[in-house]
C-alpha cells in the first residue's frame, strides 16, 4: 500500500509525484494506493480516456467528515487537515489489514519530514520516503523575501533544529525498515543512528518518454529565456527580476522571458517588472504539459532563482529537451544540474548571486556552442544517475528486503 495524500495525474509538484510512482511501481507489483477522495474524479477521468498507458494501481480514496474538517478552505487549515487524515486514514487501513492484504506499506506524499503524518502506525513492514524537510533557504538570499518571509525563513530553521526531539518525526524514523531523503541537507536533519537505513533518492527523474524524437532546432531571431514554476518568493522573487535587470544592461540585444506559472507571488512580481521596465518578461500563468513542452522547445536557455527544492520536474523537462541551466548552487538543482553541467551560482549574498547569474546568462548568450555543450553534458548527467529505471530498480531492492527481513509488526 502506497500512502499518497497528494495524487493526481497531468499535474506537477507533489499531486504529480504521487501519481507517477504509484504508477511505477504498479508495472512491477501489487500496489493500492490510499489517496483523497477529492483526486478519484481526475484519476478515474484519466483511466477511462486512457491517456497513458497501464496498468494502473487500485485505489481507496478517504477525506475527512465535514464536522472534522470544517476549518479547511484552500490551504488554510491544511496542517491539522493532513495531520489528521494520515492518522484516520491509516488507521482505517490498518483495520482493513487485519487478513494480510498488504505486505508492505510505504508512505510517499506529501515528502516532507516536517509536517506530522501517521503511517508509521501501518502493521506492515515500513518504507517512508523520498522525504524532503531539511531543505534550507540560504540566509545570505533574505533580502528577496519581506521581514514576514524572513522571520518563516528563521522559524522554518528553527523548526529543522529541534526536529530530532519530535516524537512523531522519531515514531516515523525508528519504525521504516528502509529511508529515502530527496537532499543531503535532508539526510543531515535526520540522526545518524538512522542513517544506516538512509538513502538519498530523489522524487523525480527523467524517462524515454520526456526526450523528444529529436533535438529540437532552435533559430531564434530573439534570445528565448524560458522558467516554469509555482510563483511563490522560495522560487520566484526579486532577485529573479534584478538579474534579468543586469543582464539586460549587458546584453543589449533583443530577448524574451517566458515565466510559466501561477501563484501568490504574481502580481507583486509584475509590479515589479513593469517598475524596471523590463517589458521582455511576460507572465503566462499556468499551462498544458503540451504547452509547457512547446516553450521549452522554442527556448534557448532556462533560468530559475529556486531556494528550496528537492527534485523538480521543470529541470528535468528542460534538460530532456536540451536546454542549458543557469540556477543556484541549492539543494536538488545542484544535484540534478551536475559539476560543469550548468551554470550555478553560490547564494553567498544577494548581490553575488544577482551578478553571478546575470553574468552565467550574458555567457550562454553570446554562446551557442557553449549553449549546446552544456545542455548534452547535463542530459548525460541525469540519464546517469537520474533515471525512472534506476528509481525502480531502487524500489524492487527495497521491497525485497522489506520481505526478507522477516520483520512482523503487531496486528
């Protein structure tokens, strides 16, 4: 049984995650999993109109009872609502397992260690992860974020601090026969008489089915700059803006950036754009796969001024289709986007990182060639390490210990 709160196919993030493992790990097991009853009209859609390919997983779909649940609208509330549907939600599994349906529970989503889930209490052998958790904003990037978005920056490390004196985090870790942290910052909030049983394992990687039939071929008569996420400050903000701001008043040619995405963020970034006057940047909002895909093909390079990641799919959409990486030197980007495989960027202070990644995308722009070298040099990069294949093999290695370790949890 696979634990995924967020399941849902077509989407990104962690709803996308959920999905595509459960879907994974199908084409070689048994596999049920245990999701919210608001993803069974977008599951249920897609497997009748069949837009991939099987098999697909069984599903038991639970959500809370309105009495329980009232305070939920969006994502407030959204804590205590996950905190208690993985302790009512397993609980009620558990039940169900009374006759052995089950022999391995393994918990996915949401993949972070620091909210409180209760799938520990599964009377299976137990495997948790990829978590994620222990991610950091760099402190030398605060001055992108508002005094409130610093004081969560502050709160948030706080919370990492005393994270080994949480007994649901220690209920979690001590009851997995095997852990999966996405970073090594991850694996470092983790104590280390758990960390013979760790692995790091990032939640997304690359398949035959991201690579196009071909290179795409790009003659752009304008420099094409292309960057997907959620607009939220962790992965957009200021310092997105101000670099493309130096970059301009160095390149002084014609070029465009394309910011594919929706979110809180939106608005105050496009006050700022229009404020620089970088009318080059356009704001899409949120679009198809297909139309995702489509910009990353067009494009000549994707640049990104993520904080706090784990794996993401946007870098490995990109790479998939050729294009060179400017970013960070933080957390998943630095491990997706290899040594001499991209331009990264120390977060040493925000006015380095601003004239770093201005300068990293002057370089790729006045270089095709370098364009060209640095995109195949990821590709081989993540085809290397990053791949579904090996994330299977992974998996298969785990559940067959799970089974050989004779381990038998109370009923």
């Amino acid at each position: 049984m696979i634990i995924a709160y967020a399941c849902r196919p077509g989407e990104s993030s962690e709803r996308q995650v959920g999905w595509h493992w459960s879907k994974l790990i199908q084409t070689r097991h048994d596999v049920t999993v245990l999701t919210r009853e608001s993803h069974r009209p977008y599951i249920e859609n897609w497997i009748v109109e069949a837009r991939e390919e099987g098999p697909f997983p069984e599903f038991i779909y639970y959500d809370l009872p309105a009495w329980l649940s009232w305070y939920k609208k969006g994502e407030r509330g959204v804590y205590l609502y996950y905190a208690l549907w993985t302790l009512l939600a397993t609980l009620r599994c558990r039940r169900m397992n009374r006759g052995g349906r089950w022999q391995i529970t393994h918990f996915l989503t949401f993949g972070t260690m620091l909210w409180p889930q209760f799938g520990f209490l599964m009377n299976t052998p137990y495997a948790l992860g990829p978590v994620g958790g222990g991610e950091r904003i760099p402190v030398s990037l605060r001055q992108a974020f508002s005094a409130t978005g610093q004081a969560k920056i502050l709160s948030r490390r706080l919370v990492q601090k005393l994270m080994p004196l949480n007994p649901v985090f220690l209920a979690n870790l001590s009851r997995a026969s095997q852990i999966f942290a996405r970073t090594g910052e991850t694996l470092d909030m983790i104590p280390r008489r758990y960390h013979h049983r760790t692995s790091l394992l990032l939640e997304t990687a690359i398949g035959p089915e991201m690579l196009p039939e071909r290179p795409p071929t790009r003659s752009n008569e304008e420099l094409q700059i292309v960057s997907v996420g959620r607009l939220i400050t962790s992965k957009f903000n200021p310092l997105f803006l101000e670099a493309l701001d130096a970059f301009k008043s160095t390149w002084q040619r014609p070029f465009r950036v394309t910011v594919i995405g929706d979110g809180p963020e939106r608005a105050r970034l496009e006050a700022m754009r229009d404020r620089l006057g970088l009318e080059e940047v356009e704001f899409v909002g949120k679009k198809s796969s297909e139309e995702v895909y489509e910009a990353l093909r067009g494009a000549d390079i994707y640049f990104s001024t993520t904080m706090k990641e784990g794996g993401t799919w946007a870098f490995f959409e990109a790479i998939a289709n050729h294009l060179p990486i400017v970013c960070l030197k933080v957390n998943g980007p630095d491990m997706i986007v290899g040594d001499e495989c991209g331009i990264k960027i120390q977060p040493d202070g925000h006015a380095n990182a601003r004239d770093g990644l201005a300068l990293g995308l002057v370089d790729l722009a006045e270089s095709p060639s370098l364009r060209a070298d640095l995109a195949a040099k990821a590709l081989a990069h993540v085809e290397a390490k990053f791949t579904w294949e090996r994330v299977s093999e992974t998996i298969d290695t785990c559940y067959k210990d799970l089974l050989m370790s004779g381990e038998k949890p109370s009923s």
